[in-house]
C-alpha cells in the first residue's frame, strides 16, 4: 500500500496493509539516516518499528532496506541483519558499475563478496556475470539484504563453488 505521510515528507512511501494502523498515527520526518518518528520525545526509526527491532547503538540486529529504497517500508524488504552483516554489505560499490560487489579489472569483471570475515572471489568475462555470480554467493552462503538483482534467484553448480575463491580476513 502507498501512503503520503507526514506534513513534511513530499515522497509517499511502500507499507505492507497489516502496519497502516502503525504508521497511519505517527508524525514522521526526514533525518539523515531515515524515516523517523518521534515516541516518547525520542527519535525512533520507522523501519525499526515496522520490522520490531530494538534499535539503539547497544542493538545486536539492525534493519535494513534490502534493495535500497530507503521509501519501501514492506516487511518482506526489512531483513533484521547482525552489525557484522551490515558492515560486510556495506563498501562493496566499485567503480565504473552502479552494482554491488563487481570491479573491472579490464579484459575481465571479478566478484568480490564478503560473508562472516570470508572473502569469495572470483573472475568473470562479463558485467552481468560477476553481478550474478554475487548474487548466487550471497545465496549460497545465506547472507541476507542486498542484492543486485532481488527480484532474480541464482544458484551455483557444484564445478563454479569449486572455483570460487576464499579466503579469511583482509586481502
């Protein structure tokens, strides 16, 4: 469902029906780090109260948007992450591609994902391939939140697992 919230947000955001009641009450305004409201005279993100988290710097699960549309509030695009999580999905946009996690290396494309301090590496002819082949590590090794293509699964067979490379800590 979309709703134009607020008196000082122009946007309209994404909400799953079951949380208008929750958001429909709420007096919400734009900071830095997103949509927040104000509860208990304490500013409260609204994707930690659509998702249920804690929120806070003493959390041990954060939220958010997996495919980052900041204004997409479904609770099926809110996975609740650990702060390693997030860190490891956070610094992966290279240069010269909108996408996450490829790099050119010029005659060819690598693929660079970063899971529980393991690095999986491996080199592709094209764009589109590493991207995909990023996508299919992450669902491989069960990383959660973002991905280049959502909407899209990939799976790897057991001769591309064999050829990926890993390895532990900083490269």
């Amino acid at each position: 469902m979309k709703i134009k919230i607020g008196k000082r947000i122009k946007n309209t955001i994404i909400i799953d029906d079951e949380d208008y009641s929750k958001v429909i009450v709420l007096d919400l305004y734009y900071v830095k780090s997103g949509i927040v409201a104000l509860i208990n005279n304490r500013r409260v993100l609204l994707r930690n109260i659509i998702a249920g988290a804690k929120g806070g710097n003493t959390c041990k699960e954060f939220v958010v948007h997996a495919n980052d549309d900041m204004l997409d509030f479904r609770k099926s695009n809110l996975p609740t992450m650990s702060r390693c999580e997030t860190v490891a999905n956070r610094d992966y946009r290279y240069a010269k591609t909108k996408f996450r996690g490829a790099l050119n290396r010029g005659s060819f494309w690598s693929c660079d994902k970063v899971f529980k301090n393991i690095h999986y590496y491996k080199n592709c002819k094209t764009e589109k391939k590493a991207l995909e082949t990023y996508d299919a590590i992450s669902d491989y090794v069960g990383a959660k939140g973002h991905r280049n293509f959502p909407d899209r699964k990939f799976t790897l067979t057991e001769d591309e697992i064999k050829s990926i490379s890993r390895y532990e800590g900083k490269k």
